[in-house]
C-alpha cells in the first residue's frame, strides 16, 4: 500500500486524538455517577472536596471530602480507567462525614465527589487535579 | 494471601464519653490495579483490599467500598465518636479471600 503525504497526516491525526480521547472521556464517569446516585439530579455546595491543584506523581494524590449530613460520599476520578475511586458509607458513630485517602489518577482530569444526604438528595462538588506523571503504570 | 500485609491504626488511648476523635488508619499492600503490563506485556492481574470496615462496640462506623483507583498502602482518615469504653475493630477484605483485622481499645478518661 502507498502511503501518500495525506493519508500519513489523516493517520497520525487520528491516532492523536485517541489517545486524547481517554482522559477526555466523561461519559463512563457520567455513567457511574447515575448508578450511585440511581439517575437522580445533584446540585451544587454542601461538599467540600480538597485537592492539590498540581499532582506530581499521579500514583498518590491526597483527596480529602467533607459533606456534613450526608450517609454516603463516593469520589470519581473522570479520567481513569475505571472512574469508581471509593464509596463510604457512615453509621452511626461516625463523628464527622469526612473521609481522606490517597487516590491514583492516570492524567490531568477531574475529581468529583458526590454525598448521599440523609433526606435522600445528592450534592456534588469537582475539582481539577493536574497530573505531571500518570500512575495508571502500562 | 498477598505478602507483606500490615495494617496499621493511630488511636487516641483513652478520650471523654461523647468526644470525636480523629483515626488514621494504613495498611501495606500493593494494590495491583490491574491496569499494568509486566516486561512481556501481560496484564498483571488485580489484586486489591475491596472494603474496609470500622465498627466501635459492634456499631458501625465507616464501611468504605475500594476500587483500584485507591493508591498502593491504602490511607484513611476519618472521625469517630466514642460514647463509651471499648474497642474499635478495623476490618479489610483483600481481593483473594484474606481478611485483615486489627483492633484497638479506647478508655473513658
């Protein structure tokens, strides 16, 4: 097969944009979002989610949330592989609804935490992290 | 079971009935995401700790669902309320079966 000036440059365009396209990708994290909060809206403030603005190395990226009232947090990473990062639940004893962990994020993406509250409705808070090393390894 | 598990927890000795207290919890493990490629470019398969769960007198405290999203050496750090003496219970589920658990006793002070 001949290889002509342009299709070298539709290729290498395409292959560009795919590998662009997984940390772009938000629809798998929109999908998981809908399976935790059963497809119910999420509105804005009552969580507060704490993040580094710039993450070196992506392979531990300290992610802390706070959503006073809630009985459930989950926290997606928009860009991974997978976006399900944790899911906590708190019982009775819980002193406060927080929770910090150190997460993995395969690039520069978005972070967001969304909190069950106990009246059944759901808040949603979202940072963007920049990763200067992935740590999804491969 | 994976090698080398050791979980690790930070608990105040003893705090006032009704107090919050702050634990940090740690256990080594590698969390292999199943993401990574060996040198032959196999996938290396997961091997995780998929729950973790904190219980005070039987009460429950915190049950946290982990994907392999969560870094190598798993950290947490949350509150909890001790209305009473007694013992906090730290439970984690790895992947393949094991279960990890540790536990900690808390007087009235």
């Amino acid at each position: 097969m001949d290889l002509t000036r342009r299709d070298a440059l539709a290729l290498g365009a395409s292959t560009f944009a795919l590998t662009l396209l997984p940390f772009r990708a938000s629809a798998a994290a929109d999908d998981a979002i809908a399976t935790f909060t059963g497809g119910a809206a999420t509105s804005d403030g009552g969580v507060s989610l704490t993040t580094p603005e710039i993450a070196e190395n992506g392979n531990t990226v300290p992610v802390s949330v706070d959503a006073p009232g809630a009985v459930a947090i989950a926290i997606f990473a928009a860009g991974n592989p997978t976006p399900e990062v944790v899911t906590a639940k708190f019982g009775p004893l819980a002193g406060s609804q927080a929770l910090s962990t150190r997460i993995r994020l395969a690039g520069t993406q978005d972070v967001v935490a969304v909190a069950q509250m106990a009246d059944g409705s759901f808040a949603k808070a979202s940072n963007t992290v920049k990763v200067t090393i992935g740590g999804c390894g491969g | 079971m994976a090698k080398g598990v050791k979980p690790r927890v930070k608990v105040p000795k003893s705090a006032a009935a009704g107090e919050t207290v702050t634990i940090k919890t740690l256990i080594s493990h590698k969390m292999e995401s199943g993401q990574r490629k060996d040198s032959d470019g196999n996938l290396i398969p997961r091997s995780i700790i998929n729950r973790f769960h904190v219980t005070f007198n039987g009460q429950e405290v915190i049950d946290v669902t982990i994907e392999p999203a969560v870094s190598t050496n798993p950290y947490f750090e949350f509150e909890a309320v001790v209305p009473e003496a007694g013992e906090f219970a730290f439970t984690w589920y790895d992947d393949d079966g094991s279960v990890y658990e540790t536990s900690n006793a808390v007087a009235i002070a």
